[in-house]
C-alpha cells in the first residue's frame, strides 16, 4: 500500500444467528476512525452445511470432529468472501491491513462463561494472505462480560448523535439494541429472538427460506393467547446485561407453546408482533428518551415488520429509520463492525464493550494469525 495513502483498508466477514451465509464487507479506515464501506458480498451457505452446523446446537456423537471439520469448511467459504469482496473493490490482498472473522456461534451460555464461534482462523489466514482476527469474544467473557453484544460500541463510534438519544435495533437471528445517549458510554442487550423462530417456522411449514417482506405473517391474525404466554417468559423481564439464542429461543421453545392447531400463518404473525413488541418494551424500559430508532439487520427487510415496529413506537413519538440514513446500509452493518473490531486490535485499542456486557473493563479484543 501507498505509505503516503491516509487510511487502511479492512475486511469483515459476520455470520450471525440466522445462519444463512458469510456477509462480507471492505472498510476504509483512518486508525480506528471509520470512514466507509467501499465494496460488499455475500456467499449463503450451502443447505447441508446449515443443518450440519444447526445440529451442532445439541450435543451429539463425535461432535468435536464434526466442528473441527466444519470450521474448516467456514474457512474456505469465508475466504470466498474475502476474494468476492476483493473483486468487487478491484485491489489486492496485500492492499488490506487485517480482517475481522466473527466466525459461527453454535453455542452460546455466557451463564457458564462460554461462547463457541466456529471458525478456523489459522486456515483463513493461510488462504486469503492477510492479517486474521477473530475469537472477539473470548476475552469479554474472561473479564467477567457476557461475550455479547459487542456492536454497541461500534455504533456509538458511527452512529452517535451529539444532541439526541439514537438506538440502534439489529433484526439478525436474534434482536439486540445500542443504546446511543449524547455524552454517555453506549451500552446494549439482545431483546429476544428476531428472523431465527420466524425463519425455523416458515422453513418448517412452507419450506421457503424466510418470509419475504413478512408476506406469509401478513395472512395470519395473532393469537393472543399464544403470545402472552411467550412475552411472559422471564428472558424479557430479566436486567441487562444480557444475551441470548438459539440455546433458549429454539424450535422446540416454541413447540412447547402450540397445540399443534393453529393455522401456520396465525403462528407466523403471533411470532412478528412477539420480535416487535419485545423490541420496543425494551427500548422504552432501557431508554425512554429515545428520539430516533435505526434497524439494520435481515429483519430490515420484513416491511410488516417494519410497519409493526413503526406503529408501536409511534405512541412513544419515536421516529423509525433504517440505518441507510445514516450513510450505512442495513445488511452491511454487522460485517462493517468486526472490520472495526479488526482495526481496535492491530491498533492495540481496548474497545468498551464492557457497558453492554457486563465485563470489569475495556478490553483488547480478539486474537491475531499474522499474515
């Protein structure tokens, strides 16, 4: 690279939750000072390779050579992305500073102090040349923090309003907010389950990935029944610090609730107003001076969703915005802040995740394979 060029580039590669593919993104920093996003991709996950990654989420016979296995396996994929993204931009490996590898959670109990993010950033290094972190969570968890949400730090770095209280709603596999006040340290939780029941139920009812735009929920009614028993799980009353998924709002959390004689579409929206409502009561609980909500996120694209949200958070006189406003698009967001992640670490800057997590301090976090 230019030694005279005033910014680096850095890539971050995200899989969350839903477990749909690698989103990948090419960062131009300045430091640690965000600038852009000058190219994106995406590469899905082959549907064998899901299931054999969801039925990780269980114990089972010879799973630690099935993960060793798998994490291989993401590490191709990953450097996939990393050379679609690269193409896309028209440069070069040797031109990127470091990436940022979130790699796949199949295990998350921060009760027990442990995350399990499936990758092998070793492989990864070797494949794409270029300077790998990952394990983001690890030391979080370490200093006594839930290892989630990491992000809120980084909207705060990027979002941030000098004048009005932001929070930014991430709609992945689970719902999580950053709480963005003017002059005070972001801090955040996961809300409950967002995509991931709706997407398991649709998969499971209508064998299609996921609910375009929330066509499918729009021909159901809620039950409400239904979903006063799931808001009355204690997940949502419970204080933050707080983090959660596919180990407590699984398939078979939801079975526990049906009959077995509901009309799938009536399911299907009972699940959409339990993501929106849950969202809001926390923001509105955690919050309450909240001027502006931004949602990035799959769940950016469930246009009922997004009707739902507006209209809940309009009795609070709460405006509901994509985070396209503000100059970075909504599926690009989560990739974006582990190529931030990436340059805290080779800059050796302590990121201040522990508002969010709980954690004793700001730590370094990840760990590093040099190119």
């Amino acid at each position: 690279m230019n030694s005279m060029q005033s910014f680096q580039y850095y890539i971050g590669l995200m899989s969350g939750t839903s477990m749909d593919g690698i989103d990948a993104v090419l960062a131009r920093m300045a430091g640690t000072q965000w600038l852009d996003v000058c190219a994106q991709a995406f590469i899905a996950y082959p549907e064998p390779l899901k299931q054999r990654l969801l039925a990780l989420q269980t114990p089972a016979h010879n799973e630690l050579t099935q993960a060793a296995v798998l994490a291989q396996e993401l590490a191709h994929l990953n450097a996939q992305a990393v050379s679609a993204v690269l193409s896309e931009a028209r440069i070069e490996a040797q031109a990127v500073t470091a990436l940022g590898c979130h790699g796949q959670t199949i295990r998350h109990a921060p009760k027990q102090h442990y995350s399990i993010q499936l990758m092998d950033w070793a492989l990864l290094a070797e494949l794409t040349g270029i300077t790998t972190i990952g394990d983001f969570r690890s030391r979080d968890l370490a200093a006594g923090g839930q290892g989630a949400p990491l992000v809120p730090a980084f909207h705060q770095a990027v979002f941030a309003s000098e004048k009005y209280c932001r929070v930014v709603l991430n709609l992945g596999g689970i719902a999580n907010i950053s709480v963005l006040q003017p002059q005070q340290p972001a801090f955040g939780f996961d809300t409950g389950p967002a995509n991931m029941l709706m997407d398991a139920w649709v998969q499971h009812n209508w064998q299609q990935e996921f609910d375009y735009h929330g066509t499918l929920a729009s021909k159901g009614q809620i039950i409400e029944p239904l979903l006063q028993a799931m808001l009355s799980h204690s997940y949502f009353s419970q204080p933050y610090p707080k983090s959660t998924g596919r180990d407590l709002f699984s398939f078979a959390w939801l079975n526990q609730y049906l009959t077995g004689q509901e009309n799938p579409a009536d399911v299907l929206r009972t699940l959409l107003e339990l993501t929106a409502q849950t969202a809001v009561n926390a923001i509105i609980n955690a919050a309450p001076a909240t001027h502006s909500v931004y949602v990035c996120g799959g769940g950016s694209q469930n246009r009922l969703l997004m009707h739902t949200l507006a209209q809940l958070l309009e009795k609070y006189r709460i405006i509901l915005h994509r985070t396209d406003t503000l100059q970075l698009p909504a599926q690009q967001v989560e990739a974006a802040a582990f190529a931030w992640l990436a340059a805290c670490w080779y800059q050796r800057q302590p990121v201040a995740t522990h508002h969010a997590t709980g954690a004793t301090g700001a730590r370094i976090l990840g760990c590093g394979y040099w190119a």
